[in-house]
C-alpha cells in the first residue's frame, strides 16, 4: 500500500487507488506522464515529470 524509499529521506509513496479520503492528500507533482492513458487528467499546476525525477 505505501513504501519509503531509501533513496529520498521524508518521503512515503502511497500507491494510487488506495486512498478513500481525497481531501487528506493533496498531489505536488504529475510523475510518470510518458506512460499515461491520454485521457487521464493532469493538474497543470504542478511539475510535470515523464519518469521519476533525481
């Protein structure tokens, strides 16, 4: 459901489809755009990353 990564101190990846409360997780980032399905939506408000940023 979640993990932490050794490689990025303070930061927990929650995996998508396993939150039922939407309004106590808010997005920063759109990760992994060059794999998505063209009609799923993105916030162009945030940073927009095609794989995993470094």
């Amino acid at each position: 459901m979640f993990s932490l990564g050794s490689g990025r101190p303070g930061i927990v990846s929650i995996r998508g489809g396993t939150i039922d409360n939407l309004e106590i997780i808010q997005p920063t980032l759109n990760i992994f755009v060059s794999s998505k399905i063209p009609s799923t939506p993105l916030d162009e408000s945030l940073s927009t990353f095609e794989k995993m940023p470094s």
